[in-house]
C-alpha cells in the first residue's frame, strides 16, 4: 500500500506529505487579496522538505522566498528552473538551498524522484512597478516519484498538449493535477481530455477562481470528466482539506 496526503490551497498551491512524511510544497502562493480567502487559516506550510516551482509568474513564485529563507531541514530544497534560480538568488535565498534543473531533467531528494516536464505556457518575473520584467526560462510541471507514495503529476499552468500522452508512458502518474480556470490555462474540457490522455486514476482541478475569478469551475471539470473519462476519481477540495490518496 502506498499514500499521500494531498491538500489544495488555492491557486496552484498544493501540500503533499508522502508516505515517509516528506513535505512538498508546489507553487507556494498565500493568496490574502482583500476579499479573497482561499489560503486557509491554521494550515502549517513552514514544514517542507522541498519546494517546487512550475514558473515565474506571481502566483505561482509566490511566496518561495520568504518560505526558503525560514526552511530549516538541512536537505531543503526549492526545485526550479536556472532562471528562476538567479532571481531567487537576487532575492537572498542562499546557494545550498537552491537547486536547477530543467525540462526532462530529475533530480532526486530523500529518495524521492522529481522530474521537470514540459508546460505550455509562459514564465516571466514580476515586472509591476518601476520592476521590469525579467526572463523566467521555460513554464514546466513536476511528476512526483516515490517508492511508498503513488506518483502524482502538477501540471502547472498549461494548455491541453499532446506531451501529455508521451508524459503518461514515460511516468504514469497516478494522480494528475490539473489547471481548469481558462484565460491563461486549459478550460475544464480540455482539462477532462488531458485527464483521458494521462490515464490518472484520480484528479484534482486547480488554478481556478481566486483573485483573478477565473471561470472554470469544478462542477464543470467533474461534468466533462464524467462524459469524457467516467472511471477516473475527481477530487475538487476545499482549501485546507486534506484528500488522501491510497494505491
Ligand atoms: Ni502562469
Ligand atoms: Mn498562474
């Protein structure tokens, strides 16, 4: 039998605990827009052994410096692209806390297998402000492998593709999350024909609502995965709430 904890907070912030209680934080973003307030209350996120971020956009870098600076396990990591690399490195993240990699790479933590894959989408650096704008590499996801935990693939922010297809027989992800929100990602149709093309048992929508109210809903995506890919589980959480997903 094989587990992990998997808990969505908002955006494409996701908390995963594998087996052996490593914590993974993909896209750390506390989104505390006024008015907003999909990060939940009393979820701790200061605990991670490694940090992954898909790419360089606000929401998604997020908070990684702040969270980087503070991390205190002797093997944590933040997993990025060598762009985002420098510009954590500008903002004072230390050296030994940083690690780059890129598309078709992996890099193996605690025992832990994370590869960088291919997303279709853009990557660029802040640029609000006097700030311009600066080059952030390649957008990516992460495939997640471990020996005691079912392997789970972030997607990111990213259109349907057909890598996608190639991504299910090179990894065979288990649990595949999934951007659903239209206008700078995938819709829920096309997130449901990325699910099909994946062959995950289960599915998790993200990157929907929030700050910018982005339109696809949850109820959508589950309506279209019932048409497109019935047995696949979909699993569409509060924030905070913590799905368990055992093999
Ligand atoms: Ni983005
Ligand atoms: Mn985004």
């Amino acid at each position: 039998m094989s587990t992990a904890a998997v808990q969505w907070l908002g955006q494409s912030f996701f908390k995963i605990q594998l087996q052996n209680n490593l914590v993974i934080l993909v896209d750390p973003w506390k989104d505390f827009t006024p008015g907003n307030v999909l990060f939940p209350q009393g979820v701790a996120i200061d605990d991670a052994d490694m940090i992954l971020v898909t790419h360089g956009h606000f929401d998604h870098i997020g908070d990684t410096v702040a969270l980087a600076k503070a991390a205190t396990k002797p093997h944590f990591k933040v997993l990025c692209n060598f762009e985002i690399m420098i510009y954590l490195l500008s903002q004072g993240v230390p050296q030994e806390k940083l690690q780059s990699m890129n598309i078709g790479g992996t890099v193996t933590i605690q025992g832990v297998r994370i590869s960088m894959v291919y997303a279709r989408h853009s990557s660029g650096i802040g640029g609000f402000g006097p700030q311009p704008l600066l080059e952030g590499g390649d957008a990516a996801g992460f495939v997640i492998r471990s020996e005691q935990s079912p392997t789970i693939y972030h997607a990111g922010d990213t259109d349907l593709n057909g890598d996608m297809a190639l991504l299910a027989d090179r990894y065979e992800p288990y649990v595949s999350i999934l951007p659903i929100g239209g206008i700078f990602t995938m819709d829920p149709h096309d997130a449901a024909l990325a699910a099909r093309m994946l062959r995950s048992k289960a599915v998790f929508p993200a990157h929907y609502g929030g700050t910018f109210k982005l339109p696809g809903t949850p109820e959508e995506f589950t309506e279209a995965m019932n048409k497109v890919a019935p047995q696949v589980a979909v699993h569409a959480p509060k924030p905070g709430e913590v799905v368990t997903i055992t093999v």
